[in-house]
C-alpha cells in the first residue's frame, strides 16, 4: 500500500470524526512504521472503545464489506474498503487488550497519530499471542 493512499485516507478519516469524542489509536503495521521500524502496512488497523466502535460503524457504513466478532482476540471488528484501502476497525471487550489508556501521539506526514508507545505495543502483541511482532519490536528497541 502506498504512502499517499495512507495518509489520503488518514485525512478522510480525520475530517469525519473531527467534531466528535471519540477514543482510538492506531495499530498494526502502520503504527509500528510512523514510530521508526520497518514495514510496509498492508491495511490499516483501529483499534476503538465500545463507545467510538459505534459511532465508526454509523459514519463509515457506505464503506463496511465485513463486519463480525474475532473470538481469538474476544472483539468485535468490522472491514472497510476505502478505494482499494483495507482499514480493520476493532473493539476489544477487555480494556487490557485495548490499552486505550497508554496512547501518545506521532506526528506522520503532518498528521496527528495516536498510537501506543513501542513498548506498549510489545506487551499488547504478547497479550494477543502475536509473539513474532512483539519479538521484532524487542529488537527494534534493544537497537537504539
């Protein structure tokens, strides 16, 4: 997926919550590539509260291909395709997973990102058996 796509869909994104309260972070890939490490994201994830998991539903609605409960991670997700762009919008029933309460935010392409410190995301990919991400964030910042 190409930068331009990210960032164009980021700034839709952006505009449609723009009066609205809603609680998110970035996640997967593309979180891990705005803090410094090598990916290339293949899609886009959210990660939301109950509460903002909602209100994406209603605002993205025109946009939802997939939508359903991931029983491995105990949420519920639904799918977007936004011009060819993949965006996984997740809400975990356990706040533990969710790790709402650690973001800070990066700045991308002139874009504010909230997303959860490297760290954060080591432990959040170990909480969700995702050890070969949580090992190569580990690397990653036993490098700096």
């Amino acid at each position: 997926m190409k930068e331009l796509d990210i960032v164009k869909f980021l700034k839709y994104f952006f505009k449609k919550i723009e009066d609205k309260n809603l609680l998110y972070r970035i996640s997967g890939s593309l979180a891990l590539k705005v803090q410094g490490m090598e990916y290339v994201p293949k899609d886009i994830d959210i990660i939301c509260d109950n509460f903002s998991y909602v209100e994406l539903k209603y605002l993205f609605q025109d946009y939802i291909i997939k939508e359903g409960r991931k029983k491995d991670l105990i949420g519920n997700y639904f799918l977007l395709d936004f011009n060819g762009i993949e965006v996984d919008i997740l809400s975990f029933d356990d706040e533990n997973i969710s790790m709402l309460d650690e973001i800070y935010t990066v700045t991308w392409h002139k874009l504010e990102l909230p997303v959860l410190p490297l760290g954060e995301t080591q432990k959040f990919y170990e909480l969700t058996n995702r050890y070969d991400k949580a090992q190569r964030i580990k690397q990653y910042l036993d490098s700096l």
